[in-house]
C-alpha cells in the first residue's frame, strides 16, 4: 500500500514515541491536508478571473439569496464567518471593480442593502463553474458511493459541532 505524508509523518511519530496515541492524526491530519490542497486548487481557479476565495464567497452568496430587494451587509459578514469591518473592505473593492452596488435599505435609512450588478451576476456564475471544475478534479479518485460516504460522515461531524 502506498503511504501518504500524514502515514509518514504517523510513522516517525512511532519511532520517536511509541507510546503515544497518534491515531487522531489518520482522520484529522487528512481533513487538515485535504482542504489545503482543495483551498489552493481553488485560488488557482479563480485567479484568472481576477477573483480571491472570500471574493467569490460574497458573489455567490448574493447570487445563491437572489434577495431582489438586497442583502445585509451583516448577513453577508455572518455567512463568511467574518467581522462587519472586514465585510465593509471587501465590499468596498468589488463596489469598485463594479461587482456589486450598495443602495439605501428602503426600511432603515442608516443601513445599505447589497445587490449584484449584471457584470457581478455574470463573474459569479462563471466562477461557480470554476469552482465547481476544481472541486470535481479534487474528487476524481473517489467513486460516487464513496463520495457519499465521506459526505455523510462529515457531515456527522459538522453537526456535532455546530450543535455545539
């Protein structure tokens, strides 16, 4: 059987330290390793498309509500799992590159509302399909019932700690 980095670095652990209990390593190291390499293969997608990954997370996300009257800008900030601050800078450089257009929320006249321009709506989509591309390559060696079980037992997990 072929061995991979974290089998080696499993390997090297025993003959340091035979005692001790690496195990958590076969699933944790491999989730850790596995969405480096899906993270880098996604940046090399969306580069050509001038786009970062939270770029494209903010796009698609606009896209994916299809809010016809706008989103939040703190319900973008929320999904992305980032500060209002950091959502106002990104929001402010795909503004500029004509992305996406903040309005006046018609409810709250201190608050804006988040829409995609056409140029946006069409970068979006093309970029899904980049990402979409890369995902699928990154998944090539697993069969579909193999993708299943990996799906479901991560999804285990994700419950078990956003139930937190």
């Amino acid at each position: 059987m072929q061995k991979d980095s974290v089998d080696r670095m499993i390997d090297a652990w025993a003959g340091t330290q035979p005692d001790l209990d690496v195990s958590p390593l076969e699933v944790a190291g491999r989730l850790l390793l596995c969405a480096h390499h899906l993270q880098q293969a996604l940046t090399e997608a969306l580069q050509p498309l001038g786009l970062t990954f939270p770029d494209f997370d903010v796009l698609n996300t606009l896209r994916r509500r299809a809010d016809p009257t706008g989103t939040n800008p703190t319900d973008l900030a929320e999904s992305a799992l980032i500060t209002t601050g950091a959502m106002t800078s990104r929001l402010h450089r795909l503004e500029q590159a004509g992305l996406i257009r903040r309005v006046p929320d018609p409810a709250d006249g201190r608050a804006v509302r988040v829409n995609l321009t056409p140029r946006g709506r069409a970068l979006a989509k093309r970029a899904l399909t980049k990402v979409l591309a890369a995902d699928e390559t990154f998944l090539a060696p697993l069969t579909s019932p193999q993708r299943g079980e990996v799906a479901g037992t991560l999804r285990q997990l994700l419950l078990s700690v956003e139930a937190g």
